[in-house]
C-alpha cells in the first residue's frame, strides 16, 4: 500500500577513496544527519598541503634577485713622461769647451812668455823672475788638466743622463702593459661573471617553472580530495572495505 511504501527505508550507497582507516569518520550503526561528514582524506590532505607550503616557500626563495655583476671601472689615464731634456748637461759641456780653450790659451800666452825671458841675455833678467814665470806655466798646464776633467765630466753626466732617461721609459712602457694586461684580465673576469649570471638566470627560469608545474599538480591533487558528505539524513548500516 501507499502507507507502506512510505514506510519503507531507502538504502543509499556512498563510495569514496581512503588512506586509512581513520579517514572514515562514522561507524556502523551510527546515526548522521545531512551534510554529515562521513569520511576525509586528512592525512593525506595535511601531507599535500605541507608538501605545497614546501614548493611556495622554494619559489619564494627562487624569487630573490640575483646580483648583476658590475663592469669593470676604468683606470685613470697615466700620466705622460715628460719630454727628455738635456739642456743643463749640454750647457755644461759648451761651458767646460770654453774653459778648455782658455786654459789653452792661458797655457800658450805664459809658455810663449817663460820662452822670451829664456832667450834673453844672461843678467837681463833675475833667476827669480824665470823661476815665478815657470811656476805659472806649470798652474797653466794644471788648469788645462782640469778644463779637460771637467769636459769629461760634463758628458759623462750627460751620459748618465740619458741612461736614466732610458731607464724611465722601459718602466713607463712596463708599466703600461702591466696596466694593459690588468684591464684585459679584468674584461675577461667581467665577462665570466656575466656568462655565470646568464646562466644562473637560466636556470633558475627553469626552477621556477618545475616548481610552479609541482605546485599546480600539487593543488590538483588537493581539489580532488573532496570530503564525503551524507547527502540524507539516516543511519550507517554497512560499511565495506574494499
């Protein structure tokens, strides 16, 4: 009859995915309501939702920036070697020249001298007179000596001169090219740098995206563990494991 039709239970078969047994909230026999929760899948949820806050937590550090590395600075220009200039020791070579000649000259006047009073008579002229005049020739000679040690002198520090002009050029030009050699070790290390920062950019393009790919799997598996709500009101009378 109608009345019994109405009266007779209507039995409902819900089935879900399980972890565990303790994914199942209800037991036989008991009594739920609708919207009951019957069964929840938490362990796996609170494992996916670890394992997510994992992956946001590497992005974010994936996020950081990655310091650029700066070019090199440019060295101050060198300073130019003043332009060689000798014309303190040529001017004392031209001085010693003249000394020469005057000593010379000084030199021929007292021996042109010394040999007049030796021509004269005997008793013309005192011993002592000849002897002063031949003095002064031998200090004619001795200044001519010297004329010539300062001539040698003067062109020996011009020598010295040059030398060390020399010398100042090859450690300019060393250290030009040891500057050069740094600049171009520096262009090369700045090029290397470079290289490692493109390549680190790279790759970590290439994290960022597996891990975004993890994540949205991640959260995919996440949408599919629905909990299992009764939709009716009534009673558990079996439950099976399969």
């Amino acid at each position: 009859s109608n009345s019994e039709s109405r009266c007779t239970p209507r039995l409902f078969k819900l089935s879900g995915p399980l972890t565990s047994p303790d994914d199942l909230k209800v037991r036989q026999g008991d009594r739920v309501e609708r919207g009951q929760l019957l069964a929840d899948r938490t362990a796996e949820r609170q494992k996916l939702t670890s394992q997510l806050d994992r992956l946001q937590l590497a992005l974010e550090q994936l996020l950081e920036p990655i310091d650029t590395p700066l070019p090199p600075t440019e060295p101050p220009p060198m300073a130019a070697l003043p332009l060689p200039s000798f014309l303190e020791e040529v001017a004392a070579i031209d001085r010693a020249r003249v000394g020469i000649d005057k000593a010379q000259a000084a030199m021929t006047q007292q021996q042109r001298k010394v040999d007049a009073i030796s021509l004269m008579p005997d008793g013309q002229v005192p011993p002592e007179v000849l002897q002063h005049e031949l003095a002064l020739l031998d200090q004619r000679r001795q200044d001519v000596e010297q004329a010539f040690a300062d001539h040698a002198l003067a062109e020996a520090r011009l020598e010295q001169a040059q030398q060390q002009r020399q010398h100042q050029e090859y450690l300019y030009s060393l250290e030009r090219s040891k500057r050069q050699i740094a600049i171009e070790g520096q262009r090369l290390q700045y090029q290397e740098q470079m290289q490692t920062y493109h390549r680190q950019v790279s790759d970590r393009q290439y994290q960022m995206a597996v891990m975004e790919s993890r994540m949205e799997d991640v959260e995919g598996q996440l949408e599919l563990l629905e909990a299992v709500r009764s939709p009716y009101p009534g009673t558990i009378q079996r439950i099976d494991w399969e």
